[in-house]
C-alpha cells in the first residue's frame, strides 16, 4: 500500500522547500516501572527513539495536549536530555555556546557553563551544538559544533575536564560541523572524533578525559574492495565519521561498538577498540553523509542513508568477526538524518534526501519491501490556500488555519503503538504502529516549533520535550486542552 501525492502544485507559494545499548548503572530514576522513564541521552534511554511509558494520552483527535512551559533558548539542533529534575539543553547565542541545566517542571536556568565558538556551518544552517548532552548521577558531557568535548558538574556547572578537539586531533573540514552525540559506556565516554589518521573513534576516561583507546581510519578503511569493484585508496584526507552517533549491542554473546562513519559501518571492541568487522556504506556522492543510527535486531543490522544509497540488512555471523548481506536497495528507505525504528518485524522511517521527496515508510525488514508510504497528506489540494499575512496554510472549505500538510524529512519517537511524528515544518501527528496501513489520531502544530524542526521529540515522565531553533517548549502527555481542530481528523491512508 502506498499513499502518494502527485501534485503539489498550489502550494507553491508556500515558504522554499529546505534543503540499544548500555544503561550506565545509576543513571535512570524511572518513577515506575514503565509508567516513567528519565531520558539521558540522544533517542532516549535504550538509544533507540522509543519510550516504555504508559498511561499517556497519544489520540489527538480528542484534543492537542497543554502546553506546559515555553523557554526562548538559542540555536542548534541538538535534542534536550533529562534525568531526575534536571533538563540540559546545549544551545549557542551570538558567540558563545551555552550548557543550560533546568528545572524540569517550569524549564527555570539553574546554571549554565559556556565558551566561545567561532563556528560557521558552511551552507548557511544554524551555527549550534548538534550533538545531544549525556546525563549521569554526577556529570554533563556536550559535544560543540566546532568540537569542544566538556565534562561539568551536573550538580553546578562546574568544569571537570575539556579537550578541544580540533587543536588536539587533525580533524578535516566537515560538512555541517561536529553532529554524533557521545555514547557513555560504563566508565567510557565514547566519541566520533573524525580524527586523521586513525582517530576515528576514541575512548576517553568519563571522569577524566584521559584517552583509552583510538581507531578506525586508514588502518579500517585503506585497500577495501568497494562495491562497485575498486580499491580504496586513503588519501589522509578522507572526512572520517558522518553523522550517525555510535551504538552498543550485544550480538552471539560479543558486544560490538557499532560506528557508522562516512566510509562505512565498523564493529569495534568498546572495551579495546579492536576492529571486529567494517563493511562498506556510502555514497558516491562527495557532498553526502550517514546520519541514521544502526538498528539493531537480534543478530542483524539494519543501515540507511540517502544520496542514492537506501538501505542494507546485514547478519552477524556466529563469530562476531564478520557480516553478510542479507539484501541492498536503493529505493526502500533512504533516511536522511531520522533513525528508523523497528517493530516486531518491520522499520519505520522517513525517507528521503529533499523536504518534498519525504515519506514516512514502512519497510519490511525480512525483505526491504515496502509496506506503506505517505507524504502525510493525501487529500485534496484544491482546498488549500495560503495565508498571504503570515504564511499559514488555510483550508478553503472551512476558512480554518491547519497545520503544514506535508511531513517532509519528519522524524518520531515511539511510545508503545503509537508514534509521534513531527514532521520538519513543526506539524505533529500522532499515528498509529500499524505495518498495514497509515492511521493517523490527529495533528496539529505550534508557533513555537517551525521549519526547520529536525529534533526527534523527547518523552519523559508524562511530557514531551521539542526544540526549535527560537524555543524550548514542555508538553503534558497526560491531558489533552482544547478541541481538536476540524482540519485534523483521523486519517487512514491507504
């Protein structure tokens, strides 16, 4: 099944189209047993986008859910962490990026830290931290846009340890700055440096920055069979990672540091650093990154990328020394920036390289085949206008503003059967985990939360967390508010 729209015509005058894991011993303070849950880290506290929740009002048709607190905060696209009462959201004003650690329930600054940075993204997106904060009992660990790796005091701010990373390693020009959030494993802090010429990944001490172990680069990647049958040649000046934060997975018994870097995906020791396997995944595409995550399901692993790549099921063998495929195709699922989440035998995802080639899918993981896909909207356009005055897009038949109808490069977090989804032009939606067909329980959007809106919500405790480019807003997932708008019934795509 398939929903598709093949004109989008009249909304031309619409804005410009834009261009599993180790659980760190005493880090979550989960209210209940699934009824509240701490969110740490970047895609929550299993790494995966998913919160084990319950008792949450996820059907909007009855109504969006209260806005609990707003907080205008600065730039960056890094998504906010939280454990216990403290909420840190790295962010940057003018010259300076700021680690900002708030009270949960009002989003009050407790403290901050901050630093310069003369970080400029070189096509023109915002100039703030991508990378998610990671949260213990005792410490905050960021990753800047320029790469400054900082440890502080979760308790007051205080400075524990920093390295810069960029005087400390020879780091080539990047893309869009420093983007894979730092994985804590124990008592390592694990970090995609990118660093020539086998600095790639590195281990440093959490407590003080020591460095453990280094890998991955030319020793990985020099004299590799590519698929189109040539060797690889290092050159020493290769972008080493991408844009896919690290992951942890036991697999036959070994656990593997699984590192999607712009080369490819490699299996490492995270005790050691010792390669276990790589495998080749990138474009030929020069101006082109890995962004998703591995997803991990029992012994396989599921990869996807844009610019022409799509997506690859790979199975560990028994040794763990090694993969093979299981299949390839280009044309599946290509996610961009968004992990995919499986379940129960099937990947959810965006895909899609430009805003108006998005799609949510649905992928069957035995085989790549694609259940559904939608753009989001699938009515009719002739009864879309647009809002000369601010922009909004304005149903003709009921004179009501709704929210943007395409979900373009969306991303989602799922919460039992259902996922929320925000698509980049700030329109959520709730909709059903359903490898059937796309139901759909409501949308709706806010000022606040506009293009582009590339932070994947964050659930926690009974509310979800979203962050703009302009603001920081809390919502409660336990009630709803006001009637649900006329524009935003439920939907079911077919």
């Amino acid at each position: 099944m398939r929903v598709q729209v093949s004109d989008r015509g009249v909304l031309q005058t619409l804005p410009h189209l834009l261009l599993w894991g180790i659980v760190f011993s005493g880090v979550l303070a989960v209210t209940g047993t699934v009824s509240g849950e701490d969110w740490p880290w970047f895609l929550g506290p299993r790494h995966t986008g998913e919160s084990s929740e319950t008792e949450l009002q996820l059907d909007w048709s009855g109504g969006p859910p209260a806005m609990l607190w707003k907080q205008q905060i600065g730039t960056g696209y890094s998504a906010p962490s939280l454990l216990g009462d403290r909420l840190v959201v790295h962010h940057r004003k003018g010259a300076q990026e700021i680690i900002s650690c708030r009270r949960r329930s009002t989003g009050e600054e407790l403290w901050q830290y901050s630093y310069e940075s003369a970080f400029e993204d070189p096509y023109g997106y915002n100039n703030g931290p991508r990378c998610s904060p990671v949260l213990t009992d005792k410490h905050c660990f960021t990753l800047g846009a320029e790469g400054m790796l900082c440890c502080v005091s979760l308790q007051d701010g205080s400075l524990v340890w920093k390295n810069d990373l960029k005087s400390s390693y020879q780091l080539p020009e990047w893309f869009f700055g420093m983007g894979c959030s730092p994985l804590l494993d124990g008592d390592r802090l694990i970090v995609l440096v990118g660093g020539q010429p086998n600095a790639g990944v590195v281990a440093f001490e959490a407590a003080t920055g020591r460095v453990l172990w280094e890998a991955v680069g030319k020793q990985t990647w020099n004299g590799t069979e590519t698929p189109e049958g040539e060797t690889y040649s290092w050159t020493g000046e290769e972008m080493v990672v991408s844009y896919s934060s690290p992951v942890i997975a036991e697999i036959h018994g070994r656990r593997h540091l699984l590192c999607l870097v712009r080369q490819g995906l490699v299996s490492l020791d995270p005790q050691t650093g010792a390669t276990n396997f790589s495998w080749w995944f990138r474009s030929r595409v020069h101006e082109s990154v890995n962004a998703a995550r591995p997803v991990v399901v029992g012994d396989q692993i599921f990869l996807s990328a844009a610019y022409q790549v799509g997506s690859a099921l790979l199975k560990v063998e028994p040794d763990g020394r090694s993969v093979r495929k299981v299949w390839s195709d280009r044309g599946n699922m290509l996610a961009h920036w968004s992990t995919p989440i499986h379940v129960d035998g099937c990947v959810y995802g965006f895909s899609g390289r430009h805003e108006n080639e998005g799609e949510l899918r649905c992928v069957r993981l035995e085989d790549g085949g694609v259940q559904w896909s939608t753009s989001g909207f699938d009515g009719d356009l002739t009864n879309l206008r647009v809002n000369r005055a601010n922009g909004k897009v304005v149903d003709s038949t009921t004179g009501e503003e709704i929210p943007y109808p395409f979900f373009g490069r969306g991303s989602l977090t799922r919460v039992g059967n259902r996922f929320i989804v925000l698509g980049e032009r700030g329109t959520l939606a709730i909709v059903d985990v359903n490898r059937d067909r796309f139901v759909e329980r409501g949308r709706f959007a806010l000022d606040e939360i506009g293009n582009p809106a590339w932070v994947a919500p964050v659930v926690s405790n009974g509310h979800m967390y979203l962050r703009s480019e302009n603001w920081l807003v809390c919502l409660d997932l336990q009630n709803t508010a006001k009637p649900v708008r006329k524009s935003a019934p439920e939907v079911d795509g077919k």
